[in-house]
C-alpha cells in the first residue's frame, strides 16, 4: 500500500506540471507541487529533448527523464541526467528511492519505521539510522522545533490519511488544463490559482491536543547510534516526511555523481537537488511559485545543491468556520505552526546538503521569521534562504542574494 497522502489539489498541480512540460517541449519542470521551483526551460534544451525523442540517442547534451509517480509520498518526481552513463545511474537512482519507500513509509507496517511505530522497539538499518541521528541532531540545534516523534500530532490532525482518489483521474484532469493552457497558446510554468484546500472538517479538540502532545518528545527517544536500535516511549511514532525526501534527492545526486555524471536536476515533490551545472555550464535556473499571485516569487541560479521549500499550503484542510489548518506542527502547542508562516507563507532552504536542506526547511517554518533569521545568523557558512511571511514580506540571505532575482521588494539578512 502507497502512502498516499497530498490533497487532490497538490497531486492534480504535480501531474498538470508534468502534463505542461511534456506539451510544450520543455526539458525540466521542478515543481512537483504547487510550492516548488521550476527550472526555467531554455530553448536549446527544448531542442535536445526533442532530439532525443526522435533518435533515442543520448550524449551529454540530451537529457535522459526519469519520471517516478506515487513514492514517498510524493505523487510525481522528475529525475533527468545528462552524459552516457545517465541511463544507468538513474536506474540505480530509482532503486534507491525505491528502497528508502520501503525502509521509511509510515502507512506501511512493513516498514523499519512501519514496525518501530507499532512495537516500539526496532533495529534500524543504514539508513533510518542516520535520518534518526540527523534528526535528533536538528532537534537540539532547533530548539525542539524539528521533532520527528510528531507523528501522533499529524495523526491526530487527519494529515497520514491516504489519498484515495485515483491517480487515472488526477492525470486526466492535469491534461485537461493543459489543453486549455495550450488553446490559449501559454507554455506555462506558473503555478495554478487554486483554492488552499478544497476538503473541510473540523479540527481537534484542544483536550485531545493537549492529550496527544504528551507522546511528543524526541528526547525520549532511546536511540544507540552503533546498532542501530531504537526504543520509543509508550504510545511514540516517529515519521521522517519532513526530512526524508532531501536525503533521498542528496542519495540519489551522490549515485549520480559515483557513476560519472556531472550535469543533472531533480524534482522530489518540491525537493529539487542539482548536480553539477547544465551541460551548457550555466547554472540551473530555479523558480520559486508565488503562491498569492500566481507566476513566481523569484528566480534563483544553482549549481550542486539542493533547493528545498517548505509551504504551509501544500497539505490543509479547512474548517466550517474557513479556517485552514496546515502540516507543519509546532512541537510545542501541538497546533500548525503559527509564529509568522502560516498557510500562504513559505521557507525556502538553500544548501548543498539535501538531509540538511529538508530538515531545515521544516524547522525554520515552525521557528517563524524572527528565530529563523537568528538561527541563520548562527549557521550562516551552513546554509541559505528565502522566506515569505504571513505578511508577505520577502527575506533572502546575503549568501545567495546575488544569484537570486525577483521583481517583488525582498529585504537582504545580513
Ligand atoms: P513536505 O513534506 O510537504 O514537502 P516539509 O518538508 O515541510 O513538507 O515536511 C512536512 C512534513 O514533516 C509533515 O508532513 C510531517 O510528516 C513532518 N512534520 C510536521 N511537523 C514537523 C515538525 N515540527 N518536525 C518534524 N517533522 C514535522
Ligand atoms: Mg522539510
């Protein structure tokens, strides 16, 4: 079973994006949901992946696509690489993910972390080991505001229901708007004005919060980071959604680059890893989608690193009232974060380490804008970002301001 848990909305965005690039030639998308970044297309990669499509060949200059639906969470993913190995390396790529699926899916009982949420106790592999040993590590840097042991919260707030809906459905109707993109002669890689969420019911009660929140504690956690073996506290879940997905995207560009290839651009649901520059040696154009107004907050260059968003819009749900409620829950009031990103608001985290990107992405959300800048103020040679808040404000930090362009009023941290 798939753990298949964006809203309709989110997954419908994914495919249409996909749908998009293939109707208009384009070589990459990077939006895997409506919050990503999009590469911008330039027109000699239009060409390549056309050429590509009538010879087969490949060579440095045509990209080889990996699409990958319904894994890890995430409804669609775009993997290209460029160079004669990329067939092979994204074969080895596809395994990866594949198995970090099976190791880390919580909605999978056969999981590593499926049988450590129903036991208790487990032995973790490679892998969930070091997510378990990163993620505590950002527990305490954070100030507890990266705490993977949230997974009652998101429980709780209905966020692990499976999306049910079928896949079929959402690619149709991602075509549908393509064709009507395509009638109205747009190439489009702006983002869709939809709704925040179009699925309504109410929040939990504060007691049951409150009740929950007790299981809440990564510090409890028991972890011996030489074996491997983990024991939680009565009634504790672990969940790595906000983390895995980066240390997938750095995996998979650490494949690539084991197996020769010096040129290629992922797209993990949001999770955008670049290898290398493009095969012309400029650097990857990234867009970040403005979720208010449509088209983009700005365009951001990158050459070997990952560019991971955070947006409170990506999953919610809204309530009688109106009120929207997001997936990004402050650890502490056991409610969706709330200290100046809430539902439009987004984090952008850009760094060459894709686990740490993730991670951090998540936290600074849950920190707010004040506690994050300060946080970046301390680990500033670490990392990178553009935020939007609640207020619409734009803040980008002083280590990419010069590779990022926007026609909106952003202030530089410095
Ligand atoms: P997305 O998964 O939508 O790309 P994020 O990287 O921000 O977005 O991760 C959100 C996910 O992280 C949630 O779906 C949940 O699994 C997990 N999560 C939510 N709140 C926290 C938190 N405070 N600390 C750690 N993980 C969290
Ligand atoms: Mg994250």
């Amino acid at each position: 079973m798939k753990n298949r848990i964006f809203n309709r909305t989110g997954k419908a965005a994914a495919l249409l994006m996909a749908a998009i690039m293939a109707l208009s030639g384009c070589d990459y998308s990077l939006s895997g949901k409506e919050s990503s970044g999009i590469v911008q297309a330039d027109e000699s990669a239009a060409e390549n992946v056309k050429k590509q499509e009538s010879t087969g060949k490949q060579n440095i200059g045509e990209p080889v696509v990996l699409e990958l639906y319904d894994v890890m969470t995430v409804p669609y993913m775009r993997l290209q690489a460029y160079g004669d190995n990329a067939d092979e390396a994204l074969a080895l790529g596809e395994e990866k993910i594949k198995s970090l699926d099976a190791l880390l899916s919580t909605g999978n009982p056969e999981s590593e972390i499926g049988k450590l949420n129903a036991s208790g106790s487990e032995k973790l592999g490679d892998d969930a080991s070091f997510l378990l040993k990163t993620s505590l590590d950002f527990y305490r840097q954070t100030d507890g505001a990266f705490d993977v042991s949230i997974y009652p919260l998101m429980e709780l707030w209905g966020f692990t229901n499976l999306y049910d809906a079928g896949l079929e459905e959402a690619i149709e109707e991602a075509e549908q708007k393509v064709k009507e993109k395509a009638k109205k002669g747009e190439t489009g890689s702006g983002k869709e004005s939809e709704p925040a969420s179009e699925e309504t019911r109410e929040a939990p009660s504060e007691a049951d919060i409150q009740e929950v929140l007790k299981k809440v504690d990564c510090s409890k956690i028991e972890f011996h980071e030489e074996t491997g073996e983990v024991t939680l506290p009565d009634g504790m879940k672990i969940d790595f959604g906000g983390i895995a997905k980066g240390y997938a995207s750095q995996s998979v560009a650490e494949i690539l680059r084991e197996n020769g290839i010096t040129s290629a651009i992922m797209d993990l649901g949001g999770n955008i890893q670049a290898v290398g520059r493009k095969p012309n040696g400029s650097k990857w154009r990234i867009a970040l989608n403005d979720r208010n107004k449509g088209g983009f907050l700005g365009i951001l260059t990158v050459e070997d690193c990952a560019v991971i968003t955070s947006g409170g819009y990506e999953r919610n749900f809204r309530d009688a009232e109106g009120n929207v409620y997001h997936h990004i829950i402050d650890p502490k009031t056991g409610h969706p974060a709330d200290n100046g990103f809430s539902v439009d608001a987004s984090v952008t985290i850009v760094c060459e380490n894709g686990t740490m990107a993730d991670a951090l992405s998540t936290a600074m959300y849950v920190c707010g804008p004040e506690k994050a800048t300060e946080y970046w103020r301390a680990h500033r040679d670490e990392f990178q970002m553009i935020m939007m808040t609640d207020k619409n404000k734009m803040y980008v930090t002083e280590g990419i301001a010069d590779d990022y362009q926007s026609d909106y009023k952003y202030e530089v941290i410095h």
